[in-house]
C-alpha cells in the first residue's frame, strides 16, 4: 500500500526584513536560507521523496503557535494527512520546546 501521507517543508521568521537595500521583498532571507537548507537536505535523503508542500510563516514569533501556517500544518496533522515535517530547526517549529 502506498503512503499518501503529505511531506511538508516549515519555515518560519519572527520578524519580516520588508526593505533590503531600499528594495520592497516578497519573502525574507531567512526564509530564502531555510528553503535552501531543506532542499539540500532533501537532494542528500532521496528516501525521503521530491514532493513537499511548503508552510511558512513569515513575521510571526515562535513563541506562540497561534500563527496561520502553524494551524494549517496542526489541522493536516490531526486529520492524519502528514507523514513527515522538516524544518531547519526546532526554534523555527517554536520557541517553547517542551510544547514543540
């Protein structure tokens, strides 16, 4: 039987860098890192598979898990629809590492 279960890649930064060098982004740089982190991660852990749906939630602190990635990525895994989470590390999950 084939695992239909979703792999999901979670980013997450406390504060948005909006202006880089007088230039508007549309995400920030450590989100860009974390994404290029994962990646290799997953290029070097073929097990793993290609497919990974991205969450990210970018200007949130993770303190709380009150932020609009983190409740969709909870909700996909109270319905049972994950399989595997990757993040660059546990404080991008949260700050709180016994809740994480």
């Amino acid at each position: 039987m084939t695992d239909t279960r979703k792999s999901i890649k979670y980013m997450r930064l406390s504060l948005e860098d909006d202006e880089v060098d007088g230039v508007l982004q549309d995400e920030s740089n450590s989100i860009t890192s974390q994404r290029q982190i994962l990646n290799q991660y997953i290029a070097n852990h073929p097990e793993l598979g290609t497919e990974f749906e991205e969450i990210i939630d970018d200007g949130f602190t993770g303190t709380s898990f009150q932020r609009p990635g983190m409740a969709k990525l909870l909700k996909l895994v109270e319905a049972g629809e994950v399989g595997t989470i990757l993040v660059k590390d546990l404080s991008r999950f949260g700050r709180n590492y016994l809740e994480a």
